[in-house]
C-alpha cells in the first residue's frame, strides 16, 4: 500500500527501480543455471564483494570459484522466491534486497554428497550506477541442507525436452517472426499435451 504523500512519479520509480533489482538477482540464477558467466556476472557491479562460505571477495574471484565448483554438477536449478526490495530513503541510488532461495545441484561424479538441496538468502547492497541496479555486496546466508537421496530420484522420459546447460537450452530458441506466441500449439488443442 502506497503512502499518500508519495507523488505518482516517486511510485513510479520505486516500483521501476524494485523490478530493475529483481531481473539483476534472476539473471544471476540463470546465468548460474545456462553456465552464462557473462550473464551471471551481469548482476554485480565489477568491483563488488560477495561473502559465501566464509570467504569474501571481489565479484571475479567468488564466479572463478562458483563456476568450477557447478561445473562438477550434471544440474543445478535455483529458485529465488521472496524477495523483498527496500529503497533507501536517504538515497535514491541505494537499495537492501532479501532473497530467499533453494537450490537443487545433482553429480553423478561424487554422490552423494555431490547431490544436494540446500535452502538459503541473498542479503544484497544493491546500487544504481549510469541508471543501471546491480548487487554492490551480498552475504550468502546458509539455512539448511540435505542430501537429494539417489533411490529417490524419478528418471526424466528419453522423450522429454530437457534443459541444457549451454546455448542449446530451449529458452535460447529464437521467437517466431511473429513473435513467441506464434511459436508453438495452443496446449488445450494439442491431443498429446496433458496435464500433471
């Protein structure tokens, strides 16, 4: 609910500036997701410092470590699911965003430790540079962990489109020339589509 003595403008911006951070925080998932570095790193500023695993240190160094570490995985897939964005009224440049968030990392290299789910926030510093947000620090906090049990894992059907951890994923296919409703079969006019 919006304070009455905000301007129009001011919600405007606000809200603009609440979703700029949120695409910053989901490119970082996806890049992590693709194996996209470039667009991982697209989230931070170049000289930001990020804290995970009791180490801190400049954004380069923690992808270098990132990417090797996920490189060991078959998958990983990340959720990121409250986030909340509080501006800071002191500076319209500045930003606190909480990001909660579970991730699912899959190796047939090291089970099972290698196979994990693990629950976890995002406490980011987010600033405004030449009108773009991007994370300046984040403290990566650990809540919980388990073991993704290999018994329990269900085997994906050969016949079903599996992701990729590369350009040949699906969400990298061009849009129609028509645009990307074109793209494909109305799903409740496809006889072979069901529900699950």
């Amino acid at each position: 609910m919006s304070e009455p003595s905000r301007s129009l403008p001011a919600e405007l911006d606000a809200l603009l500036a609440e979703r700029a951070v949120e695409r910053a925080l989901l490119r970082y998932a996806r890049g992590i997701d693709r194996m996209d570095r470039d667009l991982a790193a697209s989230a931070f500023h170049p000289d930001a410092r990020i804290t995970l695993g009791g180490t801190t240190a400049e954004r380069d160094t923690t992808l270098d470590m990132v990417f090797a570490l996920v490189a060991r995985r078959t998958m990983t897939m990340h959720y990121l699911t409250n986030i909340l964005v509080e501006l800071d009224p002191a500076d319209p440049d500045r930003a606190r965003a909480e990001t909660y968030g579970i991730a699912f990392q899959r190796s047939t290299s090291e089970p099972p430790r290698g196979n994990i789910i693990s629950g976890f926030r995002y406490v980011d510093l987010v600033t405004r540079r030449a009108g773009e947000w991007r994370v300046q620090e984040r403290l990566t906090v650990s809540e919980w962990q388990r073991v993704d049990d290999l018994a329990g894992q269900w085997p994906i059907p050969e016949a079903s489109l599996r992701g990729a951890r590369d350009a040949s994923d699906p969400i990298n296919r061009p849009w129609p020339p028509d645009g990307p409703a074109a793209g494909g079969p109305d799903p409740d006019s496809d006889p072979g589509h069901s529900h699950e």
